[in-house]
C-alpha cells in the first residue's frame, strides 16, 4: 500500500492513497508550549473518523504517547538501539522487535530478525525532480498500519528536528 504525504511536514498532513483517499490526518497546531500531535484515521466504509493516538511532543520531561487507551514515554516504547544509533526499535503486536533505520532521509522499517524483511518504506520528496514524499507498507504489514504510522511520525520528525539542529 502506497500513502502520499499531501504535506512535506509529518506531523501536519495527511496521508492519502495515490487517488487521493484521505486514510490519516495528522495535525499539530501551533503553540508556544505544549504541542500535541492528534492521529486521526478516517474509515470510508463507516463514514467516520477516530483518534488512533496523541503524541505531546517535550523537551525536558520527553514525549508522551497516548496509544490504545494507554500511556507511553516516546524514548521507551521506541527505544534506541544502541547509545550513538539512529536506528529505533519497538515491541509490534505479534511480540516482534521490529527496527525502523535511516538511510539518508529515507527510512525502512524492518523485521529485526536474521532475515532483516523490510515491512515499511518512507520515501521523501526529490527535491530536484519534484513529486511528494511517501510511505510504502508491505501488505503483510497492513495490521500494525496504525503503529507504523505511529511510529514513523515519531523517528521523521526526530530527524528532522536534528538536522535543523545541526544546521544552526
């Protein structure tokens, strides 16, 4: 399954399929402090929209996730696999470690396993040959849509916000 991001942001847009389905919005509205991500999955066949998750980004106390009527800290619940990595893990619904690792500003994630299935691609923009940016599941995937979506927010805007950092 392909979903393309209708803004460059990750955690401003939405994520639609290529004939322009709208299946997720993310919105964070601006404030000065407090700002909360809401992930919102729209379901056609239902004709309704529900929250998925709440992810209140900070700085000092970490981020929050608000997942499946639960609360999660963001360092844990999508840990670094090692103290200089990039790559982040995280426990999936069937019990598996699964590894989300970048490359360049692309993104994979992957099966954490001898056999390395990626399950999951983030592939941003051209810059020079235009296009919007997207991410592509395996439908093997496709019942962990919500945690992958979930997830990636979390490790693209992580990337984002050190790549301003180390351009300043």
């Amino acid at each position: 399954m392909e979903l393309v991001l209708t803004n460059s942001t990750p955690t401003n847009t939405d994520l639609a399929t290529p004939d322009g389905r709208v299946l997720y919005t993310i919105a964070t509205p601006l404030r000065w402090t407090g700002r909360t991500t809401t992930v919102t999955k729209h379901t056609p066949e239902h004709g309704a929209a529900r929250e998925v998750a709440r992810i209140q980004w900070g700085s000092l106390r970490g981020s929050q996730l608000v997942y499946d009527g639960q609360k999660f800290d963001l360092n844990t619940f999508i840990s670094r696999t090692g103290p200089l990595s990039s790559s982040r893990s995280f426990v999936g619904p069937d019990g598996r470690i699964y590894k989300w690792k970048r490359s360049g500003r692309a993104s994979h994630l992957q099966v954490d396993d001898k056999t390395g299935t990626v399950i999951a691609s983030f592939h941003p923009h051209n810059v020079l040959g235009g296009g919007k940016s997207s991410l592509e599941i395996d439908a093997s995937a496709l019942p962990m849509l919500d945690l992958i979506i979930i997830t990636w927010i979390y490790i693209e805007k992580k990337r984002r916000d050190a790549q301003a950092a180390s351009a300043s």
